[in-house]
C-alpha cells in the first residue's frame, strides 16, 4: 500500500522557537495532503489542505502566520509551527491522497512536539 | 466540521464479537470510513464503505450503514487481544477536498 512517512517523529523545543515537520509519500504522488492535530485522547481535527503549488486552505481557528504549510513538491509538504509555545504541544498528523479509489487518505505516523 | 459522534469505551473478552457504533453528520459523505490507532501511533485504514452500500464484510470485520439515520457500525468477529486499540470513524468532507471529519474514538479493550 502507499506510504506516508514524517519527520521527526517527536520533537522538543524550547517556547519561541520554531519548528519544521515534513510529509512524505514515499511512493506515490500526493495531489492533496492535509494537516491534523490531535490532542491526547482527542479526536484528530483537520487544521488545513494544501495542494501542490498552490497556498494551503485552513480550517477555522487555525491561525495560517502560525501554522506555516508549503507543498512544492507532489511528495512533500511541511508544516512549520512559528514560534512554538506549550499550547502548540500536540500530535501532529499528515495525510496524502492521489493514488487511491474511495478518495483514500494514507496517514503518516505522526510528529510529537513538545513545547517547554 | 460538526460531531461525528461514537461511545468512548467498549470492553469485550476475547472471542466474542465487539461493535462499535458511529453516527455522522454529513449526508453527501460519498465514503465513510474506519480508521484504527494504536498508542503512540498514527492512523491505520482499516476499512471503508461507499455510501450507495449498506453492508461490506472484509474478513473478521463487517461494516453496516444506514444511511437514513446516519448510522454506521463497525463489528469485530473473533475479537482479540491484539484488537485493543482506538477506533475512529470518519466521514469526507466533500467541501474541505475530501478531508476527513473524525469522530472522537472507540477505546476497545479486549480481556482474556
């Protein structure tokens, strides 16, 4: 099946400082990728979807100067968190879609960041 | 997106059947689907029905919709231990590019 991999799988970071997470797939070409975020025993919540060469579209409350996301690349999309603070902390969860029927998302393992 | 909603926890013994329920909010949904997760982990498709069905079987694993009262199901046959894990049902969001609108998770423990 396809494969979506991120990088780091977890990070910690001083607050202020800002934080870099990449999205791969690996061996198909992502067309669509999205952005989740998921709070411990939460549900996970889209916060943007970003097509390639074009400027991410964000969900509501989710400030885009914050949440930096670039996709120039049909393999890959980063998600900068700017200047990070504690409240950033959360599980971070990309997904790809482009090469399946039944508009099917492959999801990445997910980045843990820490904001001390 | 509006509340996808699922029961928090569901405890079962090993072998017998566990179902867990969904209701979503989204008629124009085309796919609906379940997603399981394991701690620590990211998300793993398990199965998914379109919504001109009302019935899928995939092995251990039947999928029932309603869609009249956006109801969706997901039944484990022969559950075991190595089932325990949350369990996430999901509707598309045709207005956000098909992304996905997830309930808030099924806790299945499953006992000796």
């Amino acid at each position: 099946g396809a494969v979506v991999s991120q990088h780091p799988s977890w990070v910690i970071c001083k607050s202020g400082t800002s934080v870099k997470i990449e999205c791969r797939s690996l061996d198909f070409q992502a067309t669509t990728m999205f952005w989740y975020r998921q709070f411990p025993k939460q549900s996970l919540m889209l916060m943007a979807t970003s097509n390639e060469g074009s400027k991410a579209t964000y969900e509501q409350g989710v400030e885009k100067d914050k949440f930096l996301i670039n996709h120039a690349s049909l393999t890959l999309s980063t998600l900068t968190v700017t200047s990070a603070h504690p409240e950033d902390s959360s599980f971070y969860i990309c997904s790809a879609s482009g090469s399946g029927g039944a508009n099917e998302q492959f999801f990445g393992p997910g980045t843990r960041l820490t904001v001390l | 997106g509006e509340d996808v909603e699922q029961s928090l926890f569901l405890s079962v013994r090993e072998g017998d059947s566990s179902v867990i329920n969904c209701t979503y909010t989204d008629s124009s949904s085309t796919y609906l689907y379940w997603y399981k997760q394991e701690p620590g982990a990211g998300l793993q498709l398990l199965t998914y029905i379109f919504s001109n069905m009302d019935m899928k079987q995939d092995q251990r694993l039947t999928v029932l919709l309603n869609k009249k009262d956006k109801h969706l199901s997901l039944r484990i046959a022969d559950t075991q231990t190595g089932d325990s894990a949350i369990y996430f049902c999901a509707e598309s969001m045709y207005n956000s590019g098909y992304a996905l609108n997830f309930g808030k998770g099924t806790s299945l423990l499953v006992t000796p």
